[in-house]
C-alpha cells in the first residue's frame, strides 16, 4: 500500500479536521451502520418523516391483531392495518401518524392510544463516498446539514482533499449554492464547496441542508511522490492553491541517500489523454547549489532519482572493508 507523508503544518490542520469531525459524531451520538438502516431508538428526531420501506411497530391497547408487529411501509407509502384499512404513511411523523391511527380508531375502540416506533430507517439514503473514514450509506433521520452527514461518515482521511461535491436529484430541488449546475442528462443539480469555509464558518451559507438521495463525494487530495534514493520515498499532499517544488519535496522526502544521483534525476508527468507520462530531466545537484532554477511540479508528478552505481560500489567496498577489519580485530583478540 502506497504512503503519503505531510508537512507539519498540514499535518497539523488534517488532523485538527479529523478530530473536529470526530468529537461532533461523538456528539450527535449517532452510530448507523453502513448497510442502510439502524435499529429501533427512542432518539428518533421530532422531524423524521416516514417513507417507502421505513418499518414501524405499533402499540395499541386492546388490540393485538396489530400491536407490537412490525410492519413495512410500501412503495407507494401506504400501511394497510386490520380495522383501520389503508394508510397513507408518507410524509408524516410519527407523532402525526399515531394522531392519524387514534382518529380512524376511535369508530372501533374508546379513547384508543397509539405509539409509533420506527424500528428502521431505510427511506432517507444519503451516500458519502470518497475519503471518508467510513464510506457508504447513512440515514437522514431527519434534518442534518453537509457538515453532520460528514460526521456521521466518521470524517475525513487525512488524504482526503480540499472540496466536496454533492449530487441532487432534481425532484428534490436544486442545490443552494452559486456554482450548482444541471449535468448533461438534465436529472441532478452539481455543486462543490471548500472544506476549509464549512470547518471555519467563514460561509455558513454553504453548510446545506443534504436531502434524501444526495450524494455527498470527498475526493482524494492532489499527491506527488518521491521514489528512488531518498531517505523517505512516498506521495505527499498538496496543501489548497499550493504549488510544490522539486526541492520542497526534496525536503520533505527528508534527502537524497548516499548513493543518489542527484544530477539523474527526473520527473515523469502524466501526459493528458493518455495512459503515457513523459521524462522531464532535471539536475538536483545543481538546483541544490542555485545553478538552476527550481521546478515548479505539478499534482501526480513523480520525482525518480536513482542511484549512483559507482557510490553504491564504493558503499559495498567500504562495508567489507569494515568487516575484514572487525573480524581482523576479533582474531587478534
């Protein structure tokens, strides 16, 4: 598995991220699985509203045709209930059904009272993909912003990168932000917001209201890698509107080995349209020494230096020298 390394300063803000989203999950108390739907709760928000596939139990005194059944809302939204018939049950609360239930009830049973329990919440689908720490299906149980569907979704990775698209369904409306857009079929609204303006607040306009069916994607940040004789090879992250440079990223691989070519080295850049990178040479050494002007290197940029055959011979002869030399010293002894 590949690895990624961050400065300190960046670090430092992914982490304070993925804490922050932590500690606020933590808060909401929320522990829906990734396949859907959770078990019964008594927390269910007041502002929940029913819909297809949503399963509820009933409890009514004096009547145990229905009491204490599960029963699954159809696709067309309706229950259908010995004595009370056909119900139409989406869009209500549970609070607004259990009044609805009572009102038919009361033409068989004196003062009837009705709980409702939403014993799984499957109507209200929101996927969060990408680099989240739990990526998949969570349930809106009622009104949640982007900020609270991320938390339930445990987060951000570290890699994760600085914007977060989300898809609507157009039946839902279009999404309340300046750069939304229709895409090609005509059939979802598309738009993007900054990480960094959710976390500090800075537009609190952006932190919508997600809707049932959204999808909420958080892609991966823009990497370059550093392979070959350095002390620390992996990807490294790019900060938002950062550019990196041959010699930044030098710096963060920690340095050329002792047995890198530095003057060899070169970087293999993706060429658009094409499976294909191209070779960019590029001299370290003279960088290092100001002969050159430092290169500017661009997201999924690879920076290869190889080594020095002559260092790495002149690396192994000096290692058996110290061996002889152990072992010269051990036989005298």
């Amino acid at each position: 598995m590949s690895k990624f390394f961050l400065s300190k300063p960046m670090l430092i803000f992914r982490l304070s991220l993925v804490l922050l989203f932590g500690l606020f999950a933590l808060a909401q108390n929320s522990t829906a699985p990734l396949t859907g739907h959770i078990e019964a709760t008594s927390n269910v928000p007041v502002n929940y509203t029913l819909g297809p596939n949503d399963q509820i139990t009933l409890s009514v005194a004096d009547l145990d045709e229905i009491s204490n059944k599960p029963m699954r809302i159809d696709m067309r939204g309706d229950l259908n209930l010995p004595l009370a018939g056909r119900i139409h049950a989406e869009g209500l609360t549970p609070d607004q059904l259990e009044s609805e239930l009572e009102s038919i009830l009361k033409k068989d049973l004196r003062d009837p009272h009705v709980v409702v329990t939403v014993s799984e919440f499957r109507s209200q689908p929101v996927s969060v993909l990408g680099n989240v720490v739990s990526p998949g299906v969570h349930q809106l149980e009622g009104r949640k912003t982007l900020f609270e569907m991320l938390s339930l979704a445990g987060g951000l990775r570290p890699d994760a990168g600085y914007s977060v698209k989300i898809t609507r369904n157009l039946r839902w409306g279009r999404i309340p932000l300046s750069d939304a857009h229709d895409d090609s079929s005509g059939q979802f609204s598309v738009a993007s917001v900054s990480v960094r303006n959710i976390m500090n607040g800075t537009i609190p306009a952006e932190n919508i209201i997600i809707k049932p069916e959204d999808t909420i994607t958080v892609p991966k940040a823009d990497m370059i890698y550093v392979i070959g004789s350095v002390r620390r090879p992996g990807g490294y992250v790019m900060g938002q509107d950062q550019t990196i440079s041959a010699l930044q990223i030098l710096a963060l691989a920690e340095g050329m080995d002792h047995t890198a070519s530095g003057s060899r080295a070169r970087v293999m850049r993706v060429v658009p349209g094409s499976p294909n990178r191209t070779e960019i040479a590029v001299n370290l050494d003279k960088l290092m020494r100001g002969k050159e002007p430092d290169m500017q290197l661009r997201s999924d940029d690879i920076l290869f230096i190889p080594s020095s055959a002559a260092k790495t011979v002149l690396m192994r002869t000096a290692d058996a020298s110290t061996t002889l030399a152990q072992v010269a010293i051990y036989a005298a002894h």
